[in-house]
C-alpha cells in the first residue's frame, strides 16, 4: 500500500528498504536468509554506477564530455542535426556491450543530454539504445545464461550480434525521423 499512497513523498527505494526492515524488525525473515540470498555485487554495482552518473551532473562533468564530444563534431553537427543522435546511440551501444544496460543509461544518461539536440528525444535513444547490448556474453544477464552452458562461443555473439546490431541502429534512426515526428512533434531535420 505504501508504494501506491506514498511512492509520491518517499519514492520507492525508501519504500522497498523500509519493507525490508520491517520484515526483519517482525522477525518474518531472519537476516541471514536475506544475506545468503541477495547478490550484493550487484547492489554495490548499481550505487555506484548511479552515483558516478548523480556526481557527473553535479560537478558538470558531464556538461564537458559532452562539449567535447560535440566539439569533434562540430561541422557535421551544423550540416546534419541527426549526428548527435547517431553518436548517442553508437556511444550507448558500446557501452551496453561493456557494462549493464541500467549502468550505461546511469552513467551516459548525463553526458548525452549535454551532446545537443532536443533533452527528450537524447533521453529516449539514450534508453532505447542501451538494449543493444548484442556483441557480448557480458552485456545482459540472459546472455550470461546462455554463454554459461559452453554451447555458444563469444565469436557466436559478435558473429550475430554485428547484423542484429545494425539493424536495430538503423530502425532506431526510422523511428526517430519517421514515427517520433507524429506522435510527438519533432521536426528539427536538416
């Protein structure tokens, strides 16, 4: 009820921890079930990389890698308004393949709203983006699973990874001239 009535006040970590606490303050569940049973690797992963991204934004980190990103560009950029989106998703995609997609978006999600174009339309290829995580066994837990079994080699990933790859870039670059343009009203191609 808590995450329906109060979401708005505590938000939902505070909620979750606090659910968690009372089940161990009820003596519901004892800590050592919980401890033996939570992978804390992964916690830690993702207060870290979420932090890295909060502290980026605050000491305008994140404003310079994006300015110099689109410093390199510059031309390009003045010419073709679509070139910060394909950076952002080229930057993204790569680290997709390298870090967990939540981890990319924590940590990315700052800079590429610093690399120009319109703040909304960055965001949801930043998010889109970040589920390409094709090329590799590390980029998303299931295909962690499926390279664990030993059927599939890493060569198997980027042997198939590369095509789907390009693919799934291209139709994000469709949807973001064709589709985004009536629903949402965005226009800025040159």
């Amino acid at each position: 009820l808590c995450w329906v009535f109060l979401n708005e006040h505590f938000g939902l970590g505070i909620i979750a921890i606090g659910g968690a606490f009372l089940y161990l303050a009820t003596g519901l569940v004892e800590w050592q079930h919980i401890s033996r049973h939570t992978n804390w690797g992964v916690i830690l992963l993702f207060a870290g990389v979420i932090s890295l991204g909060v502290q980026m934004k605050n000491t305008g980190a994140a404003i310079w890698i994006g300015n110099a990103i689109v410093s390199q560009f510059t031309t390009l950029i003045d010419q073709f308004s679509i070139i910060p989106y394909i950076l952002n998703i080229a930057i993204t995609t790569l680290f997709s393949n390298i870090m967990s997609s939540s981890g990319t978006v924590a940590v990315l999600g700052p800079i590429t709203l610093n690399m120009g174009g319109d703040p909304l339309y960055m965001g949801m290829t930043t998010a889109i983006a970040s589920a390409f995580g094709y090329f590799s066994a590390i980029a998303a837990p299931a295909c962690m699973i499926i390279y664990s079994s030993g059927l599939v080699k890493i060569t198997d990933f980027l042997i198939a990874g590369w095509r789907i790859g390009i693919a799934s870039f291209v139709t994000l670059l469709i949807i973001y001239k064709f589709y985004w343009p009536l629903v949402i009203g965005l226009t800025n191609f040159k």
